[in-house]
C-alpha cells in the first residue's frame, strides 16, 4: 500500500496474478461449479 495505488486497483492487479480470482478456480477444476463460502465473523450463520 506504500505506492500510493487504491485498493480497487491492488484487487484488480492480484485478480490478473492468482490461480483461483477471476474464475479461474471453476476453470481449473474437473467439475462443473463450485461454491466456495467463507465468513470472517466466528460462529456466523452461512444461511442468513
């Protein structure tokens, strides 16, 4: 963050390096989709 870019462009940048952002996760599996769900919040409720 010491160069002065926004987040949005740091997001932007580490979507063009990763393996898995972008889609490319679904892209490089055998099936057909795949839900990835994550909370940062301990004992959070998925379904809500």
């Amino acid at each position: 963050l010491k160069s002065g870019a926004t987040i949005q462009e740091f997001n932007c940048i580490r979507k063009h390096l990763s393996k898995i952002k972008g889609g490319r996760l679904v892209e490089n599996t055998k099936c057909h989709g795949i839900g990835l769900v994550m909370s940062d919040v301990e004992g959070d409720e998925l379904s809500s």
